[in-house]
C-alpha cells in the first residue's frame, strides 16, 4: 500500500498567519501612523523638546528683528578734577558709601597711588542740593587728597594717608538714587598740605555708584 500524502497547509490558515505575522511588526515598528508622524505615533520624541526648548529660549533673547539682544555696559565709576591746572580723572574702586551711625556719605575712588575722598556729615542719606561747608552750614565738607608722592603723609581732619585737606569746599548733588543707584555731582576746594601750602581744586565731578 502507498503511504498517504503528507496533506500541505490550507491556504486560508497560511493567510490567517500572515496577517498574524504583520499585525505583530506593525505594532512592534509603531505602524504606518508612527512612520507618518499620525496621531497614533508611539513614545514623544525627547531630542525634539529639548531642540524646540532651546529654539524658544533663543528667540525669546532676541529681537523683534531677529538681532540678539545685549544689555548695555554699566556705566564707569569716576571722580574727574583739575588739581591747579592738571586734569585728573579717578575711575578706580570709586563709590559713594554711607554709615548711618554718624550720618556720613563718603564719596571715594583713586588712580594708581593717588587718591581722593569727599566726606559730608550729617547728611540724609537721599540728599540733593547744594552745600558750601561753611562753619555755620548744617552739613560739613571734608576733601581729603593724596598726592602719591608725600612720604608719611598726615593732614589734620583726615584718616592716616592723605596729604592734603580742605580749608574751603563747595559741593552740589544733583542727583541721587541711593542705594544700588549712583550719586551724581559737582565740586570744588581750596586744598592744603600739611605745611600750609594752598592748591586749586576745580571742575570737580562725580558720578559713581551707591554702594
């Protein structure tokens, strides 16, 4: 007896396990939508955010006519004079600081070995207007002055380190915006040094920050 034929597969059951085969991948892969970019599309696209992120933060730093915006440069600190006839112009560490305990605004800033300080007391700490620091004026003015040069150098009315003093000052704050702000000005003085000897201070300027 011949052995029976081995019976194949029916066509209908091949077909059923294909379609098996191709639902499986298309879900695996994310589909035809996920290829697309359709609404079925699997996990969000990390890389994407993070790239649109970045693309809104540097528009929100530009323009309106796509320039990048840069924010101005602080202005510089500076106390400007002519000593005699010399122009001078000391635009390091200059400040206005005041000390509420003795109502003192003290008005500093030095070039190199040089150096100048303008002191007012009592003085409300928002002040303007103008100050001639007379003896009958109800606020003071002492501008202490160091030349660089004096060795050992001691003037009465000031700290240890300045060579000349004020005999006579004049003093207008035009503006000042206190703390955090700047304090701007004008001034002038009649200076000595320790000997008595006189030196015109004139066209003073300052404009520095309230520290």
């Amino acid at each position: 007896m011949r052995p029976e034929p081995r019976r194949g597969r029916s066509p209908l059951r091949h077909l059923v396990s294909l379609l098996s085969v191709c639902a499986l991948a298309t879900a695996a892969c994310g589909g035809e939508d996920a290829a697309d970019g359709g609404p079925d599309t699997a996990a969000p696209d990390v890389a994407a955010d993070v790239a649109a992120d970045a693309t809104s933060d540097a528009t929100s730093d530009a323009t309106s006519d796509g320039e990048v915006f840069v924010p101005p440069l602080e202005q510089v600190s500076r106390i400007a004079f002519k000593l005699g006839s010399v122009s001078n112009d000391f635009n390091l560490a200059a400040s206005a600081e005041f000390t509420s305990g003795t109502m003192l605004l003290k008005l500093s800033a030095s070039k190199g070995t040089r150096s100048i300080e303008i002191n007012l007391e009592p003085i409300d700490p928002f002040a303007t207007g103008h100050f001639d620091g007379a003896p009958t004026s109800e606020v003071g003015i002492t501008i202490c002055y160091y030349d660089g040069v004096t060795a050992q150098p001691q003037v009465e009315g000031c700290l240890v380190g300045f060579s000349h003093v004020s005999s006579a000052a004049d003093l207008t704050i035009e503006s000042n915006g206190g703390l955090g702000n700047r304090i701007v000005g004008s001034f002038s003085a009649t200076l000595e040094d320790a000997l008595g000897q006189p030196v015109s201070l004139t066209e003073g300027t300052f404009n520095v920050l309230y520290k």
